[in-house]
C-alpha cells in the first residue's frame, strides 16, 4: 500500500492578515482620544480679561491654584483644602526658591477665596504670585 503525504498543510504562510491588528489600532486610537481631555482637565474657570503676556519662567518653578466660584481649590489640578495647598506652597518655596505661584480664580467668584490664597502667602513669605487673566485681544 502506498502512502501520500500531506504536502499541503506543511505550506507556511506568506501573507500575515493585518486586519485585527488595525482594528486594534483603531480602538486604542478612540480610546486615548476620549481619555485624554478628561485627564487633563482642571477646574472650568472664566477668567478676567487683561494683563499682558508674561516674562518667561521655568515650567518646573511654576505652582497653579485654582479657585472656583464656589470657593473650591486644586493645586496643580489636585483638589486639595486650603490649608493643604498652604503647606505644599510654604515646601515648594522652601526648597526652590524661584517657585511663582499663578492663581487661577473664576470672575464670577467671591473675592475672599483668591484673599484667602494672596493671605496665606504672604503670611509665609511667598511674594512671587501672579494673578492669572485671559490675555486682551
């Protein structure tokens, strides 16, 4: 009896099908477009309109508070309490002493909160805030 061999299914392929790889893409593609935003994102303020463009600073010397109308703050777009943003402030500056602080407060917002914040560094020697407005057009 004679045997036959199967030489067909010993062939190797030489064609790879891209298509699950680029509909994979394509999903990981979607996905970081979404995410992206909402990880990036701070407190939605309005800011008042002014001010000139600034002189260049380090963005590594650089600490952002923001203050919403409703009197909540985020440091460097961390909730965090007042008192909390008081001593990393006090430590940032400590350790570098070049560190600005920006604070970032909505227009319509009461006063007392951007006070509370220009209070607080003054009380602990920081002198280099700016207040943060649109730039005029």
């Amino acid at each position: 009896m004679r045997r036959f061999s199967q030489r067909n299914s010993l062939v190797t392929l030489n064609e790879i099908n891209i298509t699950p790889l680029l509909d994979l893409a394509f999903v990981l593609l979607i996905i970081f477009v979404i995410t992206t935003p909402l990880l990036e994102q701070g407190i939605d303020l309005q800011l008042p309109a002014g001010g000139r463009p600034d002189k260049p600073v380090e963005k590594s010397d650089i600490r952002t508070v923001e203050v919403s109308a409703q009197g909540a703050y985020m440091l460097d777009r961390r909730r965090m309490d007042l008192n909390l943003i008081e001593a990393e402030l006090v430590k940032a500056s400590r350790s570098n002493p070049n560190t600005v602080i920006y604070i970032r407060a909505d227009e319509n917002g009461l006063n007392k909160y951007t006070y509370a914040i220009i209070d607080r560094c003054q009380r602990n020697g920081i002198t280099r805030f700016a207040l943060r407005t649109d730039p005029t057009k």
